[in-house]
C-alpha cells in the first residue's frame, strides 16, 4: 500500500476520533452522551495507533525519516498523548474526579 494511502487514512481516522473528542467535551453535562462519544473516540484512536503499530512490525510499513529529531519529536508526544488518552478513558470510566481537569492537556495534545 503506498504510504501516502496510509498518511491520508490514518489522518482522518485520528481526525474522527477527535471530532468525537471535542463532541464528549461539548456534552459534557449529559452523560449518555458523553460517554458515546468518548467512548466512540477512544475506538477510534486506539484502533488508528493499534493498525500502524501492527502494521509497521508484522507488514513492514515505513515512513520515509527526512528529519529524524522532528521523528523523535513526534513519537514523543504520540506517546503522551496515547497515555493521556488512556487516561482519560480510565479516570472517566471509574468516575474519578481527575477526569473533569484532564481535558485542559489532553485535547491539546491529542
């Protein structure tokens, strides 16, 4: 598959995820709501990060390394944003207090 099929599809699969993201924040005060979209949302982005993880180990996908400190760079904040995002996910389920603040980092970082 040529990588410029996987930039474009992983984009917008990331790119829904945070319309979901931003839609939970909107229904904040409604719970059902809130909890389908960001359930939907996290879905959706562990399941984008999930496919280019397996994807670049088992079928081999590269992506052309032009500025490896911007690669370093990017995987860090791949990586914070992942663990920001399992966090809210967590704090959010088990009805934690925390989950209410960590929007003001996660969705800028997402």
């Amino acid at each position: 598959m040529p990588p410029e099929v996987l930039y474009f599809t992983y984009l917008v699969v990331m790119a829904a995820g945070l319309v979901c993201f931003l839609q939970a924040w909107r229904h904040r005060l409604d719970t059902p709501l809130h909890k389908r979209w960001g359930i939907t949302g996290t879905a959706l982005s562990l399941t984008g990060i999930v496919v280019v993880l397996v994807g670049a180990w088992l079928w081999g996908w590269r992506v052309e390394e032009r500025l490896p400190d911007v690669v370093v760079f990017h995987r860090q904040i791949a990586y914070l944003g992942t663990a920001l995002l399992l966090l809210t996910a967590i704090t959010g389920a088990l009805r934690m207090p925390l989950h209410k603040k960590l929007y003001i980092v996660f969705l800028p970082v997402y």
